[in-house]
C-alpha cells in the first residue's frame, strides 16, 4: 500500500470514529421521575425527557388494566395533562376491552369533543388524527359499559407524532376515577422502546378490593408505599415502618423494616406480604437471592418468596417484623461490582483518552 493510500485510510479510519461519537452522543434518553410502584386516585404522575431531538417520532401509550362490575359502566379519567412539545402529523388512539359501549370526552379550554360507540366482540378502537399540540390538556374522559359476563376492564390511550419543541421537558398527568388498578406506561423513541413503567392505583385511605380482577382481596400499604399486605374481604390491618431488633445472622437487611399488625386477622392461607424492590436491586436481581424474612420474636426466618420484576411477595398470616433481604456475601459482592464496570463504561475522560490512544496508533502504523 502507498503512503499516500494508507494516509488515506487513515483519515477515513478517525472519520468514522469521530462520526460514531457524534451519533451515539445524540441517542435520546427517556426517564421517569421517582414514581412509587403504588399510588393513590388523583396523584401525579410524571415523565422526564432529556436529549429529544425535533423531528424523531415520539410515541407515549397509557394502558389501564382494572376490575369492573359486569354491566356496569367504569370511567378513567387522565386530567391536567401537561405536553411540553407538539407531535406534528401525529394521532391519538383510544382503545377498550370487553366493553359494550365506549364514550370519550377531551377537554382542553375552550374545545370540547365526545364521542360514543358500541364495542365489536368486546373491542373498541377510534384514531383521531392530526397534529397534537403543545398546552395542558383539561381532561381525557373513558367511560365504558362492560360486557357481560366479564369483569376485567382494559383501556388505552396511545399520543404519536413527530416531536417538536424543547429537548429537555416534562410530560405529568393525574389518574383519576378508578379506585384500584394498574396502570402500565410505555414510551417509544424512533420505534425503540425507552419506558416501561408499571404503576399500581390503591385507595390509602379507604383500602379496597384490588390486584387480580375478580380476585376479591383488600390491600394495605405503609405510608412510604414501599411494602403492601393483601388478604380476604375480613382483613383489618396497619404495616407501619419500625427498628430492626436483631442482626439477621447470614442475611443482609434491604432497606428498611416493617411491623404488620391485625385488628382482624386474614383466614387461613390468604394473606401475602410483597415488598416493592429498589431499582438498584431490581436491575441486578439475577446476581443474588432475594427473599422476605420475618422476624418472630425471638429469631429472623427466611421465607419462601416469589420475585417479580418490580415486587418480591410471600404468604404469611403472622403479624411481627417483615424485611427485605439477602444472603450476605451475595449482597456485597454485587455493591462491590457497579463501582468496577460502571466507571470504565460511562467515564468521559475514559471515554476520551481510549479514543485519543487508538487514533494515535492508527497513525503511528
């Protein structure tokens, strides 16, 4: 090869790699704000956005899963909410399951626009289309008939558009007419998926039935919303923060501890304790077992626990002290870990001078 040739491959060689930086350094990041895993009727929930660029096609999708009376009419109202940006040649979609007739009504200022229809085999969906602007939005409305014979009511709402307006902003809405439920928010950027958040909507302060539908259960949760029991329609019951009283020998303590205590107890094989697990355990949960313990009394017991991807849970009807754990040298090998692979990874000055030696020895050849 010639020296002028390989001067050349040279030179194309630092041009990729100066245009691989520049592309990777504009990938969009989308995150959610510190959401409980649990929230009530009416809180807020909100969506930061940082490095979106105009003209990518943003997609955010609301999908509520809730128990409803057969034949009878359930509403899921999303209001105050708040689009920093417009999704230009965009559309809005509104989607029912096991329904029998569906109503939508939108309101933002002066404008006002409703709509009902009957559901096709218990489905139902209607896309508005057009450019969706920037404001607050006063309310979205879904008011549905169930089916007969079911009692396992979905709803969705989809916004998509090409984005435009501020890079860095904050979309928050407040979930209101549904006493318990889940609610599931799924953000898509140029088609990736950036989100997934699970939100689950339990009345604090007049517990009900929720989780399962038709499940007929009630559910407690501690003031931190960080822990829940559920059991039978008998249940009474508090799960209130409270001190460790023992080391838990060869387990490690996640977190903090909770007292479970019952006015009236559950029957006999209902109840379930679930704690809802810290994201930095959460994302690295296959490193370590995850487990309840419970204190009696007198020693901590290891109790058999189901891991979910948000939530750990186990059955008990026993009031004492609960905790989130793991076993002890598991528990500190993955602290030791992030620290190793998390700096060389995502240090810029790292970053920086590996890219400076491989240009140097391209050049050096």
């Amino acid at each position: 090869m010639t020296d002028f040739k390989k001067t050349v491959c040279q030179y194309m060689t630092v041009i990729c790699i100066l245009l691989l930086i520049i592309l990777t350094g504009s990938v969009s990041a989308v995150t959610i704000t510190e959401n409980p895993a649990f929230i009530e009727p009416g809180d807020e929930i909100a969506i930061t956005i940082s490095d979106l660029q105009d003209g990518r096609d943003f997609s955010m999708n609301i999908e509520g899963h809730f128990s409803a009376e057969d034949s009878d009419w359930t509403t899921f109202i999303i209001h105050d909410l708040r689009m920093p940006f417009s999704l230009e040649d965009g559309s809005m979609e509104i989607r029912t399951e096991n329904t029998d007739i569906t109503r939508l009504s939108i309101q933002r200022s002066e404008l006002s626009i409703s709509l009902a229809n009957r559901s096709l085999n218990g489905h139902y969906s209607n896309i508005q289309k057009g450019n969706i602007t920037a404001g607050i939005y006063d309310y979205i409305s879904m008011s549905a008939k169930m089916l007969s014979g079911h009692s396992d009511l979905r709803i969705g709402i989809t916004v998509s558009g090409k984005k435009k307006g501020p890079d860095n902003s904050r979309i928050s809405f407040r979930a209101d007419g549904i006493a318990s439920g889940m609610i599931e928010i799924t953000v898509l950027v140029n088609g990736a998926e950036e989100l997934r958040k699970e939100i689950e909507i339990i009345n604090q302060k007049n517990p009900v039935f929720t989780g399962i539908p038709g499940d007929m259960r009630i559910t407690v949760v501690s003031e931190d919303m960080k822990t829940s029991y559920s059991a039978d329609r008998g249940l009474k019951a508090t799960i209130r923060p409270a001190e460790s009283t023992d080391e838990p020998g060869d387990l490690t303590l996640i977190g903090r501890c909770y007292a479970l205590h019952f006015d009236n107890p559950p029957r006999s094989g209902s109840g379930q304790i679930s704690f809802r697990l810290p994201d930095e355990i959460r994302e690295n949960q296959e490193k370590y077992s995850l487990l309840i313990a419970h204190h009696d009394g007198e020693d901590w017991i290891s109790l058999p626990s189901m891991v979910s991807d948000r939530n750990i849970s186990a059955n008990t009807e026993n009031e004492g002290i609960y905790a989130l754990a793991a076993y002890q040298t598991e528990i500190t090998a993955y602290r030791a870990e992030p620290a190793q692979t998390h700096a060389g990874r995502d240090n810029p000055v790292f970053s920086f001078t590996l890219i400076l030696i491989i240009i140097i020895i391209i050049f050096r050849r």
